[in-house]
C-alpha cells in the first residue's frame, strides 16, 4: 500500500472532498468548505515528493520534473 493511502484514509474518514500537499505545510484536507490540517508535522518538498512518486506512472513523473 502506498504511503499517500493514509492520508486518503482520513480525507474519507473525514468526509474531505480535497487534500492539499505543499512543501513546508502540513497536510490539508476540504471538509465541510473548510481547509483543516490532518497531522501536526510538516512535510518538506522531498516528503511531498516522494508521497505523489509512488502513484504517478513514469510520464507523469517526467511531466513532474519538466513543469
């Protein structure tokens, strides 16, 4: 299971519609019209990146790097 999978674990538990990933922010999940963070802990650009890497197929992680 990808690691990412938790997070949409709780964006379901939560009855989230989004969640949010950026660089030095916690994750965020929409719940109710409203951004809410899901853990305390920051996650730094390599984290981010290494979350999104394990579901994206190798032209959408070329994709990536380019834009």
């Amino acid at each position: 299971m990808a690691h990412i999978d938790t997070l949409f674990k709780i964006l379901k538990e939560k009855k989230g519609s989004d969640l949010h990933l950026s660089p030095e922010n916690s994750p965020l999940v929409r719940a109710a019209g409203d951004l809410v963070p899901i853990m305390a802990q920051k996650l730094n650009h390599e984290q981010n990146k290494s979350l999104l890497y394990e579901i994206m197929t190798e032209p959408q992680r070329k994709q990536f790097e380019t834009t």
